[in-house]
C-alpha cells in the first residue's frame, strides 16, 4: 500500500488565497472539466509499492486546493490512502 502525503505549504506569497474552501461552481467545474476527462491510472501504476508519495501546492488547507479534489479522486477510483499534512 502506497500512501499519498498531501502538503500545502502555506507560507506568505503573491499566490496565496485567503479563501477557506473551494467554491462550489469550482469544484463542479474542476471535476467536469479536468478530472473525469483524465485518466489517472497511469500515474497511479507508476506510485511505490510501498512507501509514501507527495503531492504539493501552495495552498496550505487542502479543503481551499484543487489537490483535495484530485486526493478524492484517488482514493475513491483507485484506492490509494491519502494523509493531508499541515505545517506546524
């Protein structure tokens, strides 16, 4: 089993939002547009076996980032755990 550490980094930059969650026409849009069309499969067969994978954004709250709704995806269409981290 492969786990998947989600990670914002949070820290002050031109980047950063100050939103708490993702809008929901994003949200609708996002998973219409962008994930139902992609085949996440062949990203997933390249994970360890075992170990830990990242995947990483600017955002530091995954429930404000995109990363969110592609670590939902993963874990319902290909089962890969999935551990939100925060920094300190």
């Amino acid at each position: 089993m492969v786990t998947i550490g989600v990670y914002g980094f949070g820290g002050e930059s031109f980047l950063q939002r100050s939103r708490r969650e993702l809008a929901a026409e994003y949200t609708r849009r996002y998973t219409t547009e962008i994930l139902d069309r992609a085949d996440l499969t062949p990203i997933v067969s390249e994970l360890p076996s075992s170990g830990t994978a990242a995947l990483l954004c600017v955002e530091r709250d995954p429930e404000a980032c995109h990363r969110s709704l592609i670590a939902q995806r993963l874990t319902e269409h290909h089962h890969v755990t999935i551990e939100h981290l925060r920094p300190l």
